[in-house]
C-alpha cells in the first residue's frame, strides 16, 4: 500500500511504499523523511484536486484580465469600457482569493 513520505529539510511529499533514497528536491538522504500520518496523508490527498482547481482558476483569471484589458484599449463606447473594467477588476479579486485559498492549504500542510 502506497503511503505519503515527507522531507524534514525541504517539505517533499514523496508517495511511495517507502521514502526515496534521495530527495529530489533537496538531494538529502532517505533518512530525512518521515511516514505521515493517515489523518496528514488523508489532507494532503483531499486538497491535492482543489489545489489544482485554484491554480487553474488563477490562469483563467490572468486570461480574462488580459482580455478585458484589450477591450478596455478598442474603446468602443463607455458601457462596453465599463464592462471590461469590472471584469479586469472580477478577475484580480478571484486571482487574489485563490492565491490566499492556496496560501492556507501550504501553511495547513494540504500540499
Ligand atoms: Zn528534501
């Protein structure tokens, strides 16, 4: 059965039947990862698909403002203008949320 490995020195979460030999990240000895616990091991893999989703989201919401920005440049007429400023603005509020959102999962240890 497959269990969650984790560097002491860099946080590597390594899924394995045993810890790697070396970390791939910070290239230290096998000796410097711990087995986590079922209940860490189990936040890890809970939040793994919305970590995904927030970072996605982040990506969509850097498209939108690029776009709203290019519709702000045409100019065509100030209802349309306003249109894409609320949504370059909608866009920097849902990137911010999700980077805060991300930010917490990281300090929780759901990585
Ligand atoms: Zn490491």
């Amino acid at each position: 059965m497959k269990k969650l490995f984790k560097c002491t020195i860099c946080g590597y979460v390594h899924e394995g039947v045993e810890a790697p030999e070396v970390c791939p990240k910070c290239n230290l000895g096998k000796e410097k990862f711990v087995e986590l616990s079922s209940e860490d091991a189990e936040k890890i893999y809970a939040s793994d698909r919305t970590n995904s989703i927030h970072a996605e989201m982040i990506i969509l919401a850097d498209k939108i403002a690029k776009l709203a920005k290019e519709g702000i440049e045409i100019n065509l007429d100030p209802k349309c203008v306003n249109g894409f400023e609320k949504a370059k603005n909608e866009a920097w509020v849902i990137k911010q949320r999700c980077k805060a959102e991300l930010a917490g999962h990281i300090a929780n240890g759901k990585w």
